[in-house]
C-alpha cells in the first residue's frame, strides 16, 4: 500500500494512546509531534500537515476528552475523522448526463498510466452496466494508439481510432457520431501526454476542452511521484481545470503524499485509486475506507464488495453442500483457493483486515498459491481425496510434476491437515467459529506457513 510507512508509524502513535486511563496536556502534544513528523516523512504538504495536526490539537485538548472514560479512544476517533476530512470527506463519484453519451477526457504526464487507467475505468464502468467506448486522442506517441487498442482487446472494449489522422478535435467528434450510432453511454477519450507540463500541452487539451465539452475531466497521477503529483494536480487545475483525480500505484511501497495532499490542495476529489497491475485492480475512492487501512482499522467492507464481486453464489453454494457431507478435500481447497484469487492478492486483503497491519512480519508471498495450485494438480484423484496416503515416493512425484520439492510439499500438506482440523472443529462444535477465532493470535498467524 502507498501509505505503508505512514500507515506503521501512526498506528504506533495510536496504539500508545489507546490504552490510556488519563491523557495529559503533555501525553497531547507528544502525540501531535509524532503525527507531525510522520506526515512529513510520508511526503504530506507541510502547510496541510500544520493545518492538520492543530485541528486534532484543538479539539482533542477540549475537556469532553480530557474528562472522557476513554480518553485514548477520543483522541483515535478525532484523528480518524480528520483524516477522512483530509482525503476529501465522502466519496465522489462520475457525474453521468442523463442525455448520453457521458464525454469523460483522461489527462497526465506520460508515464502516469493513463492509457491502463481509460482501460481500467471502462471495465470498470462496464461493471456499473455501461457501455464504454474507449478513443485514442494521443496521435504522438509512438504505439500509444497501438497500446489502446490491445487493452481494449484484452477487455473486450471497443476502442475508436483514425491513425491518418492528427486533429484530436476531429478524431473526437468522429468517435461521438460512433458512439451514438452504436448506442456507446460512455466516451472515455485518452489523451496525450508529455513529460513536463508545457504549453503545447495545455494549449491542445484546452481546445479539446472547449470544442467537445466532456462531462468530467479526470487528472490520473502516479501517486508514487509524492509531493511532484500534488504540483502536476495543482497546475493542471489551474490551466485546465479538472472534475477529479485517479491516483495510480496505490500499492506501491512509497510515502503516500500524493493522496494526502491533493484534495487539500486542488479543492478536487480523488475518484479512483489503481491498486495493482491487472485490468480490474482500479476502485472507487472512499475517504473514510482508506483513512481505516492507514490507520489500521481495517476495511472490511471493500474485502466483502470484492468478495461478492469475485464470488460464484451458485458454486459457493455448491461446495457449502459438499463441505456439509464430507471433509475438506484438496479439491475443494483449490476451488476456494482460485475464488479468493479473484479478488486480489492475498497481501492486499490481509491489509483490509482489522488488525492485521499491526501484526509485525506477518507476510504473504502470492507467488506461494501459485505453488499451491501447481502441487494440487500434480495429485491423482485419491491423494487430493486423502493426503494420508502420501508417502515418501509418492511426494517426489508431486514435487517432480510440480516444480517443487518435497520440502514444499511437506510443509504445503501440514498447513492443510491443519486447516482441515479448524474446518472439523467449526463443523462439529457449537460456536465453532468463535472458539476457532479467540484461538488464533498473533503468533498463530506469523507462524501459519503456506
């Protein structure tokens, strides 16, 4: 997550405060010192993050808190509403024309990804029901027109471009008649870029701006840039004007600034944030959801909108029937396995998960359930039906079909002979679920090996 660093250092913060019977004046402005640097090592405009910290000062030094039975959680819940403030307050959405089709103009630097994000965003919108055409509007670099287009493959979403032609203005018009005539509701135009902001830039945005006169214009900038992408936001606002940002590489391992700032400092809301490298890691920004994960909070209802996204109910049904009968068998551990892909990484997901952040070298290799998946499909039928039947000869087999080791295998059978025995306990005891989870802590978790 961008915001990694951050993230650990203002739960520190927080956790120290938590617990307090009795905050003092002093335990107040030690702990606005801590969130005053950490804010600033992330990257975070020094005016927002003054601005910032004097209003949680202000209202945590009030006497409802000073006196409250939970002070330490007062002070948490003021931090968290700042924060939520800070990254814009509610979540902002596109405005669509209810006389379509909705014009949306993508704009940025060159190497932002601005490209991927039109792709992202028309997949995404085509999920909402949509019908996206995407229009190659940058006629100079070379095989962007060409790069559209395979995105568009890949997604199956139409993408209108005139390669002999250079007038953007005209390439749009044309793309519009397309649109309507093939009953497109949405237009997302994807326009060039440059390195640096210069005048040639804006002068052919803004005719575009002022000859198609697009519903929304959507600033996408890499958020791995830092206080850089706050300037880009700022200037292009300004020349411009924008409707919102897309915010890309949101799970990078980078000081998280960018987000932080934007909003603040352009009046203009983050729409979207890319997490990821695939077609469908883009979602809608929500303030208050981030402001959890930074905060270690969590964010289970994003986990629960990507579960029911990813989801078959019919073969989740399905395999509780089976799960109901029998005991878990590697095959119904590889079905469940290839749900949960869908939704992402698993390291992304444990982030979303209350608590899991402060969990200190809790990690998950993805590239491990790729593993996984290749030892289960080197199996016959009966040893995925009964591991205790695998012996020595059998386990260099698997490790031979699989491209593993028998050490991988090992340790791969261990971790599911114990899920299995969780999976039994839940089965069969009443509360199952509750006494599984009171038994899990920390250390269960740094030690449970995939």
């Amino acid at each position: 997550m961008a915001f990694e660093g951050l993230s650990s250092r203002l739960q520190e913060i927080t956790r120290k405060i938590r617990g307090k019977a009795r905050i003092t004046e002093s335990d107040l402005k030690e702990m606005m010192r801590e969130v005053k640097l950490a804010l600033l090592e992330a990257d975070v405009n020094y005016k927002i993050v003054k601005d910032f910290v004097a209003t949680i000062g202000e209202k945590a030094l009030g006497q409802d808190v000073l006196k409250s039975l939970t002070p330490g959680q007062q002070v948490i819940k003021i931090v968290k509403d700042e924060m939520v403030e800070l990254l814009g307050g509610t979540e902002s959405r596109i405005n669509f024309t209810p006389n379509p089709p909705t014009v949306i103009m993508m704009v940025g630097l060159q190497g932002s990804g601005k490209t991927t994000t039109s792709g992202k965003l028309a997949n995404l919108l085509r999920k909402q029901g949509k019908k996206p055409l995407l229009v190659a509007c940058d006629v100079y670099r070379p095989a962007a027109i060409k790069q559209l287009q395979v995105v568009g493959k890949q997604l199956n979403i139409p993408v209108f471009a005139n390669e002999t032609s250079k007038d953007v203005v005209h390439i749009a018009k044309q793309a519009m008649s397309t649109a309507i005539s093939k009953l497109n509701d949405v237009i997302i135009l994807d326009t060039a870029g440059r390195l640096h902001i210069d005048e040639a830039l804006m002068e052919e945005l803004k005719n575009l701006k002022v000859n198609i006169k697009p519903h929304e214009i959507l600033l996408v900038v890499d958020s791995m840039t830092g206080q850089d992408a706050v300037n880009v936001a700022e200037k292009f606002n300004d020349t411009l004007g924008i409707d919102g940002v897309v915010l890309t590489k949101l799970d990078g391992d980078t000081r998280g600034g960018a987000a932080l700032s934007v909003k603040k400092v352009t009046g203009k809301p983050i729409k979207f944030g890319a997490t990821g490298e695939k077609l469908s890691d883009i979602e809608v920004f929500h303030p208050e959801r981030m402001a959890g994960r930074i905060l270690g909070m969590g964010d289970i209802l994003s986990v629960i909108e990507k579960a029911e996204e990813a989801f078959d109910l019919e073969e989740a049904e399905k395999l509780e029937k089976q799960l109901k009968k029998k005991e878990l068998d590697l095959d119904d551990y590889l079905a469940q396995l290839r749900q949960v892909k869908k939704m992402g990484s698993f390291s992304s997901l444990l982030k979303m998960i209350p608590g899991m952040n402060q969990i200190k070298d809790l990690k998950v290799d993805d590239k491990e359930f790729e593993k996984i998946e290749a030892i289960i499909c080197s199996m016959t039928k009966k040893e995925k039906r009964d591991t205790r039947i695998l012996n020595a000869s059998r386990r260099q087999r698997i490790a031979r079909g699989s491209g593993t080791t028998v050490q991988d295998i090992n340790k791969f059978i261990k971790s599911f002979e114990m899920t299995q025995k969780m999976m039994k306990q839940m089965k069969n005891n009443k509360g199952g679920m509750k006494k599984l989870l009171n038994g899990i802590d920390e250390n269960t978790l740094r030690n449970f090996k995939f």
